[in-house]
C-alpha cells in the first residue's frame, strides 16, 4: 500500500515494513532505530507470545485509566493558548491555524440526511465491524456491546491465542468467502490443522428490539496429523461479549456439559433493552467462564491469557477459572469439544423475560432452521454477484469463485469506528504537558479497510477505489462511508487521511506513527465514486428510489466537496498558475535516494531529486482535473450556475487544453509524461565515517555529484501514465501510440503479470531509498494503477481513432494477464495480495490478506470501470 501526508504509520510488514504516510522520519537513521520501530510495530499490531503458565494475575489488567481527562486537559489548553513554543510574538497565526484544524465545516452533516436514518440506519446497526480480529461483531453506536470469537491454535509444541488478525499467526488462509455487507456472511479459517468456519445472520424479527437478532455458527474440524496429542483430542474455542460503556453484564447458570440452547449471559442497553445470548449444540461440550471488569477491549486477549495461565498454574488445566469479578462487563466462555464440533450462538435484543416469541426465535437462528437459512442467503449472494457484475462467460468458475471472495472480504472488511484524530501542531510547539497534538473532535467512521491484519482502520486514498467496488455491489451502503467521510471535513477543507480512531485502532499502531499534519494532502479518490453515481443518474443508470437518494446525498454533498477541492486549490498550486505539486516533501533530506512523495500516495516513486517550489506533479494535476469534471458534473445536475460553477468549469477547460498538458509535461522525445523540478541523475548513496561524541561511526548518506537544474524528471512510470488514465490525450494524437508503447514495452512497464510501476530502465529502479527502507513503488505490479491503466485501454478501444484496434488488443492481454495472476496467487496461498513481485513470475509480496484495492480484480473480471471524462 502507500503513504499520504499525515502521520508515519507502517505500511509494508515486518522488515518490509514501509510507512503509508507522515514526515521524513530522520529517526530512522541507525539500525538501532530501526529495530527499536520494529520492536513498536510488533507491539503496535497487538501480536501476543505463546501462553505461558506463570502466576499473573487477571485484575493487575484492569486498572487502566481512561484517555477522556487528558485530552479535555489538552483541548482546554490550546483554547486558553496555554503553549510552550516560540517567541510569543509568533504564537498568534499559528494557533489561530491550529483552532481551525479541529474545527468541524460549517456546514449540514451528511449522515444527518433522513436516508440515512430510521429503517436504513436500523438495517446496519448491527455488524462484523471489527475487522481487527477473526471474527469481531458490534453496533454502530460510540459505546456498542461487542462480541468475538478467540481459539487456541498450537504450532511449534506451543500454545497461542489467536483473536487478533495477525500474520504471525501463520494460518494457511482466513478469509471471508461470502459477505453481502449487510445481515450475512461466511469465513473460513485454517489454522495448523484446524478448520474453523464462522457463519454470521441477522434479521430483525416479531418481538426483536431495535438493530434485531443475530447469529454466528462456530464449525470446527481437526485434522489429527497436524496436531499435537493434546490438541488432538480437544479444541478450545472462546466467544466473549463485553459493554464498553461499563454497563454490567449477568453471566447465567453454568452447565458444564450440555446440548440444546443454554442461556450464556444477558444485559440490558438503552437502545436495544434487555438482551441475552444463548449457546446451542448437539455436541457434548464441556463449558468453562471468566467474567472481568475492564475499560480496555484492545486488551481481551491479554484478559483471557493470563486467566489461562493462572487458572492452569493452580489447578493444571487449560480452562477458564469460572469466577467472576464484581461488576463485570467483560463475559468469555470456554467451549471444548473432540475433534469436531458445531456451535451457535444466538444475539436476541428486546428479549424481557415476559417475552412469548423467545423460544422461536432461538430456534429461526440455530439448527436445523439456521442451516436452511445460511444456504438461502448463500444462493441468494451468488444470484445477486452474477446480476451485478455480469461476470457470466466473461470467466470462468476457478476465476469466479476469487471475485466472489474479493468482494466479500472487502464488504466483511468495512469497520466502524469512533474516536479522535490527533493532528500534529506546529514545529517548535507543545502542550505543558508534552504533547506534540491536538485532538480532533469526537467522530464515528464507518469504512472499509485495506487490511485487516496490517491496516483495519481508514485510509482516505484507498476508499475511493474501495468505493468503486462497493456502489456498484449496494450504493446505500457507498453513501453511508462516503458521508462519514466527508463529515471529517474541517473548516479549512481539510481530512485526515489516515483514521486512527478507538482503543482498537490505536492498539496496532505505534506512537511515533498516530499524528495527522493539517498540512499534507493525499489523492481525493473519493471524487472517482461521486463521478460514477453523478454519471449514473444522467444514463438511467438506477432506480426512481436510488436515483432520489443520490441526488440528495449529491446536493448535500456539494459544500463539502466544494471546500475539499478548494483546499487542495489552494494549498497544493505550484508557483505558477494551473500548476500543482504534493507540498511536504523534504527539500533538506540527506538520507534519501530520492526525497518521498507521501503524500501522492506513491511513497517512493522517484520525483524531482531536490524538492523546490518549482515542482509540477503530473499526476495531482490529473487528480485536478477528475475532481473539477466531477464538480462540473455535480453543479449540471443541480442546475447551480453561480460564479464558483463557472470557476469549475474554466478550471477543467484549463486543465484538459492538451497543449498546455503537453507543454508543462510532455517529452516529445519518448511521448512519456514526466514530472517537472530540480533534479539531477547523477545521485547516489555512499557510507560516509561519521564522528559523535567522540565516537566514530558509517551512515548512509546520498552525494550528488551532478548539480541539479530544472528540467522534466526522466522515470517512467505509474506518474507518466496519468493522463492515459483519465482519457486526457485525444484518440487521434500521435502521443497515444506513443503511450501504447511504453505500456506494451517489456523493458519498460510490461509483465506477464501486470504493468510494473516503475520502468526497467530508471536510474531509480528497485533501488533502495535509504539504509532501511526497500523499493516499494519502483518496480511492484499494483492493482489499483493497473485497474486505472485498464481503464484507459477500454476507453481507447472504444474510441474511433488510429490506435482503436491496438488498445484493444493490450486491453484484453492486460486484463487476462491480472486475473490470472490474481487468481493464481490466490489459489496457491489462500490470500490476496498487497502488490505483486514483477521479477519473482509475480508472486504476491508486501501485506497479505490486503482485501482493499486489490479487490478491483472484481471489476476487470467483470469489465467495469469509471466514468472520467465530462
């Protein structure tokens, strides 16, 4: 994946680590910084040891105390501009600016449009919202009842809890492998010799309270060779539900052995009642329970380990102690079975004990009924993938089978969360008290997420290509993550772009990485959606309904875009007018190769080698020119016609002049676009003796050894490609044949399993960028500039023009070639992929299990892509 302007947090796993995002970090610099950032991205994701059996115990977990204090203390103090800073004369301008990044637009909030309330709202209120864990339900409510499942998996003659998504849990493949984003989904999860497949259901039912019921199905099956003899004979499953607003929770009479439906525990919450959980089996289970007090749910595996280990010290079993503490609001039962076993669990809301309709509506949601109801929902799924996405005799059923995966572990990936950003302040300013941040205000976002085991929370670049794939699957649900997104717009026209939001969220990233900076942008993807549904009322593309909701959604989401597009207009230009650069790169870097561009999200894709103002990005101002198309769209369909719309539309003529285009970037030499700056190719990283304190040691530092001038930057690439992507080079102009051959060229872009994003040819080439940090966008095949590449082919090939016939023939080779590579690595490893290896036959590398843009596999099968031209 790739970074952004904002915070640092990891992006690549373990030593291929790569931060998605943040500020040069020259921390960075020694091998023992590095390992010490490790050390934190370990701790950071939440990875836990084997269980060990020593005496700890439990309650030592529960006295942690709350974040609220601190950051009122924090908010107070920038208000009363209580700072440590600079001189006094200069804190002024600073914390007038500082007030301004965390405070909401003024403007009507989207999710407070009635279709986002009443039926719509109850319909989602209820969900797999936690994409950080294996299996993780809760309400989309700030303080939810939260619910999950936990086993213990054993590798190496050792014991581990798995709960968390976790590479180093080393399952063979998890995943969902049908999820329609709304009441019903299905994983499965194998796991050293344990198949465990999850089943979810929802429905809202006679005598249900508000949100409904829901069921999880627990299958879990051992295969004996791979096991040890204690786990052969017995797998410990765990499912919990806990309060985090505190409320208590009764844990009911404890039978511990039984078949048929045992009440496990019941509560009562404002807004959904009484509620109570019911156990069901016909298998002989043996039953054990914990009950804990606790504020911190990013800590329950640890609750549930130590309990383990203490209970196994004492009495010499691997059970839970059945005690309870005062109070709880924490409740986990231990269910063990031989070999194999099915188990369901049943959520009734609404379910006083004068409440007739209980009996039945356990049984609606277990046995035989549950089973009947998973295989309707199931056909149900499948009939609705094949009407949307059209897929029939496009591909076949091995290629069928990964699109139905990819959507549904993009759909089963979509969190929510609530918390506050933390925005970086000044340079040169803290708190009295240290802190180098102010909070945001409290907000909720619901979203998808690019990974649930390296990445479960929201990225603002990787949701407009998540968006792609989920409007064309259920535009309600689209709307509804759009619109928390654009309610994090601030009074500058600014959104964080990276969510951090919640216990959990924090809970996997480091520190170091959590801070937003105001002043970074990151690409306004969310425009290719809004283009797609403002396109899609003009070609009757949705129902009245439909229709009626977008166009309210679209009109209220006008202000906001308006002041997102304005902010990028007036904090991203370039010196000149109609010309843009990603602000924030490091013009006094010594460590880099070539300084990062974070903030386009291409990390490290080689850019001018010594950043100035004189910078020109080909690819923002592609971005520019899809986000003025989409206003001028947006602005035809609400028939608006003041001065601002007709800046819109001067501003996309300006934008799409192809000679203007061809002046500031083009090389009529080679027909690439490139990026325009100082630069200079004669740099290189040398080990330099460098003296501290006395003490002699090597650094990696870059020489240049050539001076830079102004000139356009010579790489070709994902860059040089933009405006082929968005349709911006006439059908007749010789440039296109041009860029059909830098796409078709293997020494250049062209693989058997992708387009490369970087040229064989670079100077820049899979080079490292410093001591520490591995190529990342200098030579991998990524699925969302390959699926924007495709784009552009399928719209040549269906222009009139000279190059028709040869887009055409590319189009089709280069989708043929990402399906089966997809699909392949799919088949072998059980996962998708972050990006694929151009050199190693393609094989999947970086985050695995990266459910987000790579999920675009579903359109190419399918043939669907955006609308970009006005």
């Amino acid at each position: 994946m790739s970074g952004g302007g904002g915070s640092s947090s990891v992006r690549r796993p373990v030593a291929a680590a790569r931060s998605r995002s943040g500020p040069e970090p020259d921390a960075r610099r020694a091998a023992a910084a590095a390992a010490a950032a490790a050390a934190a991205r370990r701790r950071g994701r939440g990875d836990h040891g084997p269980l060990r059996l020593m005496e700890v115990s439990p309650r030592n977990l529960l006295l942690v105390g709350t974040a609220s204090v601190a950051l009122l203390a924090v908010a107070f103090v920038v208000y009363t501009g209580v700072w440590q800073g600079k001189a006094d004369g200069e804190v002024e301008t600073p914390l007038r600016r500082v007030v301004r990044s965390v405070t909401p637009l003024d403007a009507p909030r989207m999710m407070d449009l009635p279709q986002f309330q009443g039926d719509h709202k109850e319909s989602l209120y209820w969900g797999t919202y936690r994409p950080n864990v294996y299996l993780g339900i809760r309400a989309r409510t700030p303080l939810s009842l939260i619910a999950g499942i936990m086993w213990i998996g054993a590798k190496n003659g050792q014991y581990f809890l798995r709960h968390v998504c976790q590479d180093s849990d080393e399952l063979s493949t998890y995943g969902w492998t049908d999820h329609n984003g709304r009441d019903y989904g299905h994983q499965v999860l194998v796991d050293h010799g344990l198949l465990l497949t999850t089943s979810f259901l929802k429905e809202k039912g006679e005598g249900s309270g508000y949100g409904g019921d829901w069921a999880v199905r627990l299958n879990a099956k051992t295969d004996g060779p791979s096991l040890s003899e204690d786990q052969e004979s017995t797998t410990h499953l765990f499912f919990y539900i806990a309060d985090e607003a505190g409320n208590s929770i009764t844990m009911d009479s404890h039978i511990p052995s039984s078949r048929g439906h045992v009440l496990l525990a019941s509560g009562s919450r404002e807004e959904i009642g009484d509620w109570k959980v019911y156990l069901r089996s016909e298998e002989n289970l043996e039953i054990h329970r914990a009950g804990f007090k606790s504020i911190s749910m990013h800590n329950l595996s640890d609750l549930v380990q130590q309990a383990l280990a203490t209970n196994a010290m004492q009495s010499g079993n691997l059970n839970l102690p059945d005690m309870a503490e005062d109070s709880s609001n924490v409740i986990v039962y231990q269910v063990s079975m031989k070999r194999s076993a099915e188990v369901d669990i049943v959520f009734l809301s609404g379910a006083a004990s004068e409440n007739p309709m209980i009996e039945e509506r356990i049984n609606r949601l277990t046995g035989p009924v549950l089973s009947t109801r998973l295989e309707s929902k199931q056909k149900d799924f499948e009939k609705r993938y094949d009407q949307i996405f059209n897929v029939n005799n496009k591909i076949n059923p091995k290629e069928l089978s990964v699109g139905v995966a990819a959507l549904s572990n993009l759909l089963g990936g979509i969190g929510y969360f609530y918390g506050q950003s933390k925005i970086a302040l000044p340079k040169g300013f803290t708190q009295k008290n240290g802190d180098k941040y102010i909070p945001y205000w409290p907000a909720a976002l619901y979203t998808a997420v690019p990974s649930r085991s390296f990445f479960p929370r929201g990225f603002l670049w990787d949701e407009g290509f998540h968006q792609l794939v989920i409007w064309r699957w259920d535009v309600h649900i689209s709307m509804d993550i759009i619109g928390h997104w654009l309610d994090l717009i601030n009074a500058d026209g600014w959104i964080p772009r990276e969510q951090i939001l919640g216990a959990e969220a924090l809970s996997k990233v480091p520190d170091e990485f959590v801070l937003q900076y105001p002043s970074n942008g990151n690409p306004p993807t969310l425009f290719l959606a809004l283009r797609d549904l403002a396109s899609g009322i003009h070609a009757n593309q949705f129902s009245d309904e439909e229709s009626e909701k977008i166009s309210t959604f679209l009109k209220r989401a006008y202000v906001r875009l308006s002041s997102w597009f304005q902010w990028f207009n007036s904090t991203q230009t370039g010196k000149y007018e109609g010309t843009f650069y990603w602000h924030g790169r490091d013009s006094m870097a010594t460590r880099e190769l070539n300084p990062k561009t974070l903030t386009s999200g291409l990390d490290d894709y080689p850019r001018a080698s010594h950043p100035n103002d004189e910078e020109r990005h080909v690819d923002l101002r592609c971005w520019m020119l899809l986000a003025t198309n989409c206003m001028c769209s947006i602005a035809e369909f609400l028939k608006t016609d003041s001065s601002l719309e007709k800046d819109y539309y001067k501003m996309s003529n300006q934008l799409s002049d192809f000679g203007i285009l061809n002046k500031m970037h083009l090389d009529d030499k080679t027909g690439a676009y490139f990026d325009y700056g100082n630069h200079t190719e004669k740099v290189r990283l040398r080990w330099y003796e460098v003296r501290e304190n006395d003490v002699m040691r090597r650094e990696l530092l870059r020489e240049t050894l050539q001076p830079p001038q102004l000139q356009l930057v010579p790489h070709v690439g994902y860059v040089s490609m933009f405006p082929f992507m968005m349709g911006a080079i006439p059908p007749e102009s010789w440039v296109l044949e041009k860029q059909l051959d830098l796409i078709s060229n293997s020494s250049i872009l062209w693989t058997d399993y992708g387009l490369r994003s970087l040229s064989r040819t670079s100077s820049i080439y899979m080079k490292r960028n410093t001591e520490h940090d591995p190529p990342y966008w200098r030579g991998a095949i990524w699925i969302n500039m390959n699926y924007m590449i495709l784009s552009g082919l399928h719209h040549y090939a269906h222009e009139d023009g000279p190059y028709k016939d040869r887009a055409k023939e590319l189009y089709d080779e280069l989708r043929s070639n990402l399906i089966r590579n997809i699909v392949k690595n799919y088949h072998e490893t059980g996962f998708f992929w972050e990006n694929y290896d151009q050199k190693n036959k393609g094989k999947g590398k970086g985050a695995r299990s990266f459910t987000g843009w790579t999920s675009l596999v579903v359109l190419i099968m399918g043939e669907s892509y955006p609308t970009l031209h006005r």
